[in-house]
C-alpha cells in the first residue's frame, strides 16, 4: 500500500496524565530501598504502557525507582521475562540500553513494537490510520466479501465472534495485510490484537472463558472499526508523547522471543549491569492459553502443536503437565532450608483425591523450584560483577501450605553464588488476578497465610 507523507492531524487534544520526574518513588539506598507496588494496574492508563492489557505485568513506576535507585549511570538493563515491556519502556526512556526475553510471540511482538515506537515516522502513522477509515467506510457502505479467513487451527468451544463482527473483522484484516511497511503494519496487528477480545464472545476473569459464563451478554455487533482507531490513536499520542521525552539517542533495544534459559545464546556472560524482572508466579497462570486468540489470529499458532512448543518452555511448568507423574522432585540441594520438608508434607495431602492430591501439586512446585535453580544461575551468568537483579514474585498457597517462593528464592540464588541483598515486601495482599485465589486451594488455606510480592534484591560480587 503506497502511504503518502502528510502533516500530522492530531485527532483528540492530548490527555495523556503528567507523570513527575521522580514519582516520589526514589530509592535513597539499597539498604533503605522500599519499593512502591509492583502491580500492572496503574500502567492501565499510561501512554505506551496502557496498549496492551497484561495479566501480571508490573507497574511503570516501580520500574522507574528501581532504575533511579540502582543505575546511577546509563548501563544496559535487562528484563529475563520481559511480557509487554514494562521494563523496556522505562529503561529506554530513562537513556538505556534494554534486553528482554520473552516466549509468547504475542507478549514479544507488543515489547518489539513500543521499544520500536521512538523511531516511527508520525506523518506516515496518521497517513496509515486515515487510509484505515477511508477503507473501512467504504467497505462498511458496499457489499464487500473479506479475502482473509479465520485462522484454521482456532477451535473454540463457542462461536469466537458472531457473524457480523466476524466480518467487521475480516474486512480489518483485509486492510492490515495490505500494509506493506512492516512497522506499520505491526502497529495495527498490535491494535488489533490488544482490542480482539473486547468485541469476541470472550472474556477475561482473568483466565479466558465464555462471557455467558462469567454472566455477561453475547455480542452480535460491535463497532470494531472504532475500537482499533481508537486505540491507533491512543498509540499516535503515546509516541508523539515519547518522541518530544526522549533525547535523541543510539540506545540498543533487544527483543528475544525465546527462553531465558537459552541466554547463553545469545548474551554474554557478565554483560548486564541490571536486571529488573518478575517471573511467572507459582499459581498456574497460563498465559499462553489465555493468548490464544490473539496468537491464532496474529498467525504464530496454527495448531496444538505450536501452543505446546511455548507451554514446554514456560517457566516452571504446569500443574497440569506434572501431576500425574509417580514423583517430581528437586535437582539440587538446599541446605538449612525446609524446602524439602514442606514440598514432602504438600505431598502427602489428600492423596485420596489420586492427581489432584498433593503429590501433583509437590510435582509441580519442584519442577517450580527446579526452574528458579536455572534462573539463578542465568542471572548468574548475564550479571557483570557488581550489578544487581531485582526480582518481582509471588508467593503461593498449595493445598493450604504456604510456599515462600520469595525466601526459597533467595537461598537458591546463593546457592549459585549470588549475594542475597534483601528481601523486602511492599505489598502484602495480593488480590484478584490470581488463579490461587480459587476456592479449590484458598479454601482449605489457614487464615494466617497471605498472598503477597516481594522483592528479591540480589547483587554478583
Ligand atoms: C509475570 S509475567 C512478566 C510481565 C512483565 N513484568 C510486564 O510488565 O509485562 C511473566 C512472563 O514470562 C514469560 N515467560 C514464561 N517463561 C519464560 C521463559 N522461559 N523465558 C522467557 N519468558 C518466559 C511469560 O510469557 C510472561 O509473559
């Protein structure tokens, strides 16, 4: 598609919040550091942070003190589990250099396209969001047949999109892939695949299930054409926002859709002055089958297959991979902890209920263990002498016994020759996007056990 350049027509006045230089969330000293709230609620209504809706993402500005409080000089900042860039757009825009891993190629694509956006030519932007609407106005006043196809392989138990927002969406695609920049049109594949779920009959609660399930309405129609312009607007504000913020740089920005325990493939070792990063939690979240629309319709599943491929490389396994196995345990040793023990007393529970007794759920925490093992010793290897990792994580309630993954972590971070700086815990209640919270496992928790994130504040001597 030939885009022509024109002046930029900024569509809405600018709304975006003032965020303070310092947000008040300095750290004074990493002894003294207290972290404001890691939680991704707040980044909802941030530009370049609000695109894309992340379950467990964390919080910009827990980001922004961590980097004002432990690079005091420009360093390369890396994020080992990066979803959609928290930590990448906050380092860039504080003058770093920014790595992130990430394995769903959704989460990827999202982190690629905002640490891309300083770089966007805004004339050919707003040139590309008004061929949208002259396209789609005229498609929407014609009887046009959609080329594009749902993706093949998308089985869902009940209808995805009802007949007339399929075709509102199909006639979108249509547009989409005729983009020829590559830029561009990612951009919109991100636009698109930020807002699909909205208009489907799908939603999240957190996990993705059926809207008549969660006691929502089906959705015949929808103005599909609205919502995707209304968020490349957004985007349009949001980067005009960060191209006027950020100075003119060379920075180095690096997505790596691929697993952080391959980093030996692509870093070298001792090249990271900064890691600021939080892992998947021990409660089962699956983000990969929560993306499957998004990853079906983007094109990069085609089948189960693809899906598993990603599964199999998630941290720390699932439940639902490890429970039927005889016994799972720890690869290594933890000397004076009672990890061992407590994984052995989660084993013996309930084995009446056979695979959904506690020796599925000891499998699963030792393949979880097992993981943060490997991640130690990543962190190990990218860390340059004196840098520091902050690590974001949860802690969990199996069967009713409280697993401190955050004190288990620490120690195994020592173990693999890691300082333990400190621990420090700014929010204790953990609520809502949690699956722990079911009633299957909550339930049975004794009332003195809390959800909570800490902060694992670790440093290479
Ligand atoms: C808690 S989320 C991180 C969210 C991120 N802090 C943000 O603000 O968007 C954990 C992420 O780790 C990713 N992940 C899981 N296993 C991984 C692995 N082995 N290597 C890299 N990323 C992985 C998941 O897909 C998920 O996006």
């Amino acid at each position: 598609m030939a885009i022509a350049t024109k002046t930029v027509k900024r569509p809405t006045q600018l709304r975006l919040p003032i965020i303070p230089e310092n947000s008040g969330e300095s750290v004074l000293n990493e002894k003294d550091a207290v972290f404001t709230d890691p939680n991704f609620s707040s980044n909802k209504t941030l530009p370049i942070h609000r695109w894309v809706p992340w379950i467990a993402g964390f919080s910009s500005g827990f980001v922004k003190s961590a980097l004002n409080g432990y690079l005091k000089k420009k360093g390369t900042v890396l994020d080992t589990f990066c979803g959609v860039g928290t930590t990448i757009v906050e380092a860039t825009l504080g003058g770093h250099n920014a790595i992130g891993f990430e394995i769903n190629p959704y989460a990827a694509l999202a982190s690629r396209v905002k640490a891309n956006a300083y770089h966007l030519d805004l004339n050919e932007f707003a040139s590309a969001i008004e061929d949208f609407r002259r396209f789609y106005k005229k498609m929407a006043t014609s009887n046009y047949e959609p080329q594009s196809a749902p993706p093949q392989g998308f089985k869902t138990r009940a209808l995805f999109y009802n007949p007339l927002v399929l075709h509102k969406v199909l006639t979108v695609q249509d547009f989409v892939l005729s983009i020829e920049d590559d830029n561009l049109r990612d951009l919109f594949r991100l636009a698109f695949a930020s807002t699909m779920v909205s208009y489907s009959n799908y939603s999240y609660e957190p996990s993705l299930g059926r809207r008549v399930s969660a006691g929502r309405e089906e959705i015949h129609d929808f103005p599909v054409a609205k919502a995707i312009t209304d968020k490349l607007f957004d985007m349009m504000e949001d980067i005009t926002w960060m191209q006027e913020k950020m100075e003119r740089n060379n920075l180095e920005v690096q997505i790596i859709n691929d697993s952080f325990f391959n980093c030996s493939n692509h870093l070298s070792p001792d090249s990271i002055d900064l890691v600021i990063t939080s892992p998947p939690y021990l409660n089962n979240y699956h983000y990969n089958r929560n993306t499957r629309p998004q990853l079906y319709w983007l094109g990069y599943a085609h089948s189960p297959d693809d899906l598993k491929k990603i599964e199999n490389m998630n941290f720390g396994k699932f439940w639902q991979t490890v429970r039927d196995l005889d016994r799972l345990d720890l690869s290594f040793a933890l000397p004076n902890t009672d990890i061992g023990e407590r994984l052995q007393t989660l084993r013996t529970l309930n084995n009446e209920k056979g695979t959904y007794g506690g020796n599925g759920w000891a499998n699963y925490a030792a393949a979880y263990f097992n993981d943060c093992h490997r991640f130690a010793e990543g962190i190990h290897y990218v860390l340059k002498c004196g840098g520091t990792a902050l690590v974001v994580i949860g802690n969990s309630i199996l069967q009713g016994v409280m697993i401190p993954t955050d004190e288990y972590f620490g120690k195994i971070a020592e173990s693999v020759g890691l300082e333990l700086v400190k621990i420090d815990i700014p929010r204790a209640t953990r609520v809502g996007n949690s699956i722990i919270q079911s009633d299957v496992r909550v339930g049975k928790a004794k009332l003195h056990h809390q959800l909570y994130e800490a902060v694992v504040v670790l440093r290479k001597s």
